[in-house]
C-alpha cells in the first residue's frame, strides 16, 4: 500500500500547484479595452458630452446665410392714386435676393441655462453609467475565471479518483487471480472504476465549456488555450474591519447605479425647467445684411441691426403637459432608485452571508479532507489484512472524493462571495 500513498501524494500535489498563468488583473484589464458592452457604454458617454457642447453652443450668436430667387407673373409698379402709376420696379420679372443674418439671445427665460445644466447632468450620468459597466464586465470576468479554476479543481480531482481506483482494481484482480478474495471484490471495484471514467469524462467537458465561455466573455476565439493563476489577490477589495451595516451604507453611497439615476432625475427636472423657459418672453439681437437685385433702387445693398420680441401666448398646453411629462419621468426615476437601493442592500446582506458562510465550511472541508484520506489508509490496510470489506474501501475512497469536492466548493464560494461582495459595495 506504500505505492497507492504514493498516488495520493501525487495527486494531491498536482492539485495543489499549478502553474502561473493569465492573472484576474490581466484578464480584467482585457476585458475593460476590449468587451463590447464597455465600447457600447463609452460612446454613449461621449455621445452624452457633444450633447452638452450642443447646449452651450446654444448661447453663441447664430449666423445664417440664405439667398433666393423668385419669379412674378408681371413685374409690380407703385399705384401713386389719381390714375397716377409708376413703371416696374423690377428689371423684368424675376429677382435675386441674399443676405446674412447674425442673432444673439438675450432673454429666453431661463431655457438656455436650464438646458446646459440638463445636459451636463446627462455627461455625468453617462460617465457613472459607464463606471456601472465597467464594474459588472469585471464581476463577469471575475466570475468566468474562477469557474474554469473550479472546473479544473474538479477534473483534477475526478483524476486522482480515477487513479486511486485504477491501482485498486488492479490490487484486487491479482487477489483475486491468486484466491485471496472473491470475483465479487474485483467486479464491485471495475465497475466503480467505470463510474469514475465517466464522472471524469463529464469533468473534462465541463471544463472545456468553461474554458470557451471565458474566452468568449473576453473577446477571444473559443478554443484558445486558456491557462490562469489560481492565486486571485481579492483581499482588500472591501474595507476589511467594516461590518455588514456599515457595508450597506457604503454602497448606498458608492454604487455608480444610484449616482447616475440621481443625476438623470436632476437632468429631467432641468429639462423641463427649460421647457417651461420656452413659454416665456424671448429677446434677442439680429443683425445682418441683405442684397436685392434692382437697378432701379439707388441701393441694391441694406446692413440691419434690431431686436426681436417673441411671446407664445398660447400653445394648446403643449409646453404644460411637456414640462408636466419630464417631472413624472423625474419622480418615476426615482421610485425606480429607491427599489434599486434596497436590492442593493439585499445584494451585499446575501454576499457577505455566503462569505461568512464558505468562510466557516472551508475550515470544515479541510479537516474533513485530512481525516477522508486517513480513513482511506486505515481501511486499505485493514482490507490487505483481511480485517474489512472491499465495499469498505470504495466507500472511504468515495469519502475522500467528496471531502476533496466540499473543499474546493467552500474555496471558490467563499472567492465568489467576496467578488460579489465588492460588486455589491462598489469597490471592483
């Protein structure tokens, strides 16, 4: 039995040292400058910042340029009463005028400065918005990596049970062949051994699924080989003395999702600030010049200078129910942030629970994995001496198996929960 403690020490080492691979920081750093969503996001972002340069372009003179031709019928004159007329003024009957026309606002009720304000609420909701992205792309990744860790833990671990059930099997077929022990003892452990082929064979392909679902996660072609360091460095992603109350109050203050919706809601109460700007009184200075064709005035060229006034008096309640309708979308945007506070909350109570919770199995699972594997000795050694059964040994190897998956689960749990947990707070 010096030989089968030999397997386990084998692959219990293989199992314990990996090679250094792509980290979660190279992964995460991929992610941000490559995934589709975080494209997406940074262009709204940009779109949101010409969006704001449109409206503060809003308070700069205008300058227009227009020209036109026009065609009459019959060339007018001047009706100087008493049968009194004078010949056409138009050579002809067709004309061409042009001119330029430069106006400046000066009052507009508020509208201008309502809606610049609207718009840089709007930038900056775009870059918490991104921020939000950028953090949900990163738990992804974080989550996808961590699932290819678990999938190989468990074809490792489907190995070592392969392995130590293959020099079983041939252990007992030799008894069996010199009388030592019955049929049955060889039959029980081949047909296990089959048992373990298969639950090794499912392990791979879980794996490869695995594998390609990062890839794709990243941008990459599925099948690319995919090699990465067990060791994630999460610890100081959340204030490590903070408890859980302080922790939901943390990311009801940090969450980029709340500090964008808060914005978005100031942006509609500014809009419509804006529209309602639009109903009142609006001033502004023109100037321009003008060219008319017409030989016969004593000047074809006019430069102008004024100010117009312009008041809608009545529109049909068309800016009351506008301004009305970007008010209830503010009030409806924030029910929609106060639901989102307390998932949020929900969100960190759950992951700090699973974290306390993988924490305590992982001490259980580990001294369960020490005792399963002695267990495994003891009842090895007591079948070559004749003292237990063969199901015995299948039974404390099935235990080993177990007690092998239990630690790994309560690993990676306990390493998800503490992703999902700065996920939670905000602080990936």
């Amino acid at each position: 039995m010096k030989i089968s403690s030999g397997i386990f020490a084998i692959a219990y080492l293989a199992f314990s040292v990996q090679s250094v691979g792509e980290t979660l920081d190279d992964a995460w750093n991929t992610a941000v400058s490559s995934h589709r969503r975080i494209a997406a996001a940074d262009a709204m972002r940009e779109a949101a910042g010409y969006e704001l340069e449109r409206a503060r372009a809003t308070r700069l003179p205008q300058l227009g340029l227009s020209t036109d031709y026009t065609k009459l019928d019959t060339a007018p004159g001047f009706d100087f009463g008493n049968g009194m007329t004078s010949g056409p003024i138009f050579d002809g009957n067709d004309f061409v005028s042009a001119g330029a026309q430069v106006t400046l606002p000066l009052y507009v009720g508020g509208a201008i400065s309502a809606g610049i304000d609207a718009a840089e609420f709007g930038a900056r909701a775009a870059d918490d918005q991104l921020a939000s992205v950028v953090q949900d792309i990163k738990l992804g990744v974080a989550e996808h990596y961590v699932s290819v860790l678990r999938a190989e833990s468990a074809v490792e671990v489907a190995e070592s049970y392969v392995l130590s059930l293959t020099a079983h099997t041939d252990d007992t077929r030799n008894r069996y062949e010199f009388g030592d022990v019955p049929q049955n003892d060889y039959l029980a452990a081949s047909v296990t051994l089959a048992d373990a082929k298969q639950r090794l064979l499912q392990a791979e392909n879980a794996l490869d699924n695995a594998r390609a679902a990062y890839n794709r996660f990243l941008g990459r072609p599925l099948g690319e080989s995919v090699s990465l360091d067990p060791t994630l460095g999460i610890d100081g992603l959340v204030p490590g003395n903070a408890g859980l109350e302080e922790l939901i109050l943390i990311a009801q203050q940090e969450r980029d999702e709340l500090k964008a919706m808060d914005l978005q809601a100031n942006a509609l109460h500014r809009q419509a600030d804006s529209v309602r700007g639009r109903s009142r009184p609006q001033i502004a200075l023109t100037g321009g010049y003008r060219f008319m064709e017409n030989e016969f005035l004593t000047d074809d060229e006019f430069w102008m200078a004024g100010v117009t006034f312009r008041w809608n008096l009545f529109d049909g309640g068309q800016v009351r129910n506008q301004s009305a309708s970007l008010d209830r979308k503010a009030v409806a945007l924030g029910h929609d942030r106060a639901d989102l506070q307390s998932m949020i909350a929900l969100q960190v109570r759950r992951s700090w629970n699973d974290r306390i919770e993988a924490e305590n199995r992982m001490a259980v699972a580990k001294s369960a994995v020490v005792q399963a594997t002695e267990n495994l000795r003891v009842v090895r050694n007591r079948y070559q001496a004749g003292a237990s059964a063969n199901a015995e040994v299948l039974d404390a190897e099935a235990l080993r198996v177990q007690s092998l998956s239990n630690r790994d689960d309560a690993q990676f749990t306990f390493a998800l929960a503490k992703l999902r947990l700065a996920r939670a707070v905000g602080g990936l």
